[in-house]
C-alpha cells in the first residue's frame, strides 16, 4: 500500500471520536517498533519526522523506510513533516515522497502566520498532500527548539477558527497545556479550548506533547475533539532504558543487534498502549 495523506485518515477519527496516533520515527528501530505494534492491532498510524531526525537520516532513506513499512503492513500510513521551519523544507519534503507537512509558524506574528501557512497549503493541496497549522507556542524541547513556560502561549479559540477559515489546514495543532518532553508534574490542560475550537472548524484538532499525559486526560481530549497525538519522548525513553539496562548488566555486548532488538522491543509496546489508548485498534 502507498503512503496516504492525512486526510484518509483524521475525517473519520474525528467523526467516530478517536485519535491517529503520531509516533516520530528516529531511526530505523523506531519504524519497526511503530509499524509492528500497528499491524498487530490493524491501526493506522502516521510517521512523524522533524526536521532533526531528517539531517540523522537522510530524506532518502526516510521515505524509503516509510515506503517499506507501507508495503508491508498493508496499512493505510502518513509520512509527516513535523514542525517544518519553512515553507522551502515542506516543499523539499513533498517533492521526496512525504504525504503530509506540517509548517509551524506559531512564532510569527498572527497575521504572518496565516500568509506562510496559506502558501504551504496551496502547494501541498496541487500535489494532494495534507497540511497541519499550529497556532499558540507549545512548551518543552523538540530536537534543537526550546520554549520555557514563561513564554508557551495558549491559543486563542477565536483565532484559531479564523485561522483555519483562512487557511483551510487539514489538521490544527493548538496550544492548550501540554508540552513537548516528559513533564515534572501533571500537565493542566484547557479542555474548554479543545472543544470550542473543534465544534467550530470541521477538521481534528491535534494535541502535541502526548508522551507523559494521564490517560484520562488523553480520553477526555479525544472527546473534546482531538483527532491526532504527538508521541515521540515516551519511546525515546523506553529505547534508551532498555539499552542502558543492557549493557549494564553485560558490559562485553558489542553487537548492537543484542541491545537494538530488546529496546525495539520495549517501543513496540509503548505504542500498542498508545494505539489502544487512542482508541485507533481496528480502524485501519
């Protein structure tokens, strides 16, 4: 199967009160963990990329591992820029094979933010790839972006319907509590955003900084209207514990197959809890 974009996937998780789960892909190891984990529970799912992760592997072999994993499993997956700077890296990405970018100028201006978007929209759309919007500034540290919470800002509800009326994203990605990275306490989501937003603009609202949100919470920002979950930090951690609990307990491992496959493992489960959280199982 090829790669799909957004839109075969989000309209009927919002109409049916799920969430598509977006699980960053690092490196190999992290696509087969994620793809595996779908399989067995017949998910979609969609493949995020940042623009770190590109420089680490490559747009090539990113698209081809993608592709693979399409073939594969049969399943009906996106290959998405996540928090792409510009609109020359949407364009790079689309040109390779991507089915979706997301162009994040939440640190623009209101107005500014609206004119770059609308530009990615109307390239993305000619070549039938889905665009997310974000809009609000999302605290945390995702590769080399760093937002402390003094200066993280809610979204405006009001703007964010004005910003997909003028922008007509696929998909918007609000600001409303959480974070990128783990949190020290429980985050304080604003719900009341998530359904004022999503009962006014036809398509999902996106919820970043899912690794670490009490599962209820996620439950109750899916019944608000959050159709698509960033996670990315929970396998990231559950890889490199495992690998760490490895090679303490046997310091003469040098084949890194011996500590790769365990800590595949172990992300393979995270995202099989995810997918069941979400409420994605069988919906592929």
């Amino acid at each position: 199967m090829a790669l799909v974009s957004m839109n075969e996937l989000l309209p009927k998780a919002k109409a049916n009160k799920y969430a598509v789960g977006q699980f960053n892909m690092n490196n190999l190891e992290f696509a087969q963990a994620i793809v595996d984990a779908a399989i067995e529970l017949n998910s979609p799912f969609i493949y995020g990329v940042s623009e770190g992760a590109l420089k680490y592997m490559g747009i090539e072999f990113t698209v081809a591992i993608a592709e693979a994993a399409a073939k594969k499993s049969g399943l009906p997956i996106a290959l998405h820029l996540d928090h792409g700077s510009s609109f020359e890296v949407a364009m790079k990405c689309i040109r390779a094979g991507f089915s979706s970018v997301m162009f994040d100028g939440s640190h623009y201006s209101f107005e500014e933010n609206i004119r770059l978007t609308k530009e990615v929209v109307k390239a993305a759309r000619a070549m039938g790839v889905s665009v997310e919007g974000e809009l609000g500034t999302i605290g945390g540290v995702e590769d080399d972006i760093s937002v402390d919470e003094e200066h993280a800002n809610l979204a405006k509800p009001e703007e964010a319907i004005r910003f997909y009326e003028e922008t007509g994203v696929d998909c918007l990605a609000i600001a409303v509590g959480t974070a990128h990275g783990m949190y020290a306490g429980e985050p304080n989501i604003h719900f009341d955003i998530i359904e004022q937003v999503s009962k006014a603009i036809p398509v999902p609202v996106v919820l970043h900084g899912g690794s670490g949100v009490p599962d209820e919470m996620i439950r109750k920002a899916i019944a608000a209207g959050v159709g698509k979950i960033n996670v990315n930090t929970e396998n990231q951690v559950a890889c490199t514990e495992t690998i760490r609990a490895v090679l303490n307990k046997d310091a003469k491992i040098y084949d890194p197959r011996k500590y790769l496959t365990p800590a595949r493992n172990a992300m393979v489960e995270v995202v099989k809890s995810k997918i069941q959280l979400f409420g994605s199982s069988n919906q592929a």
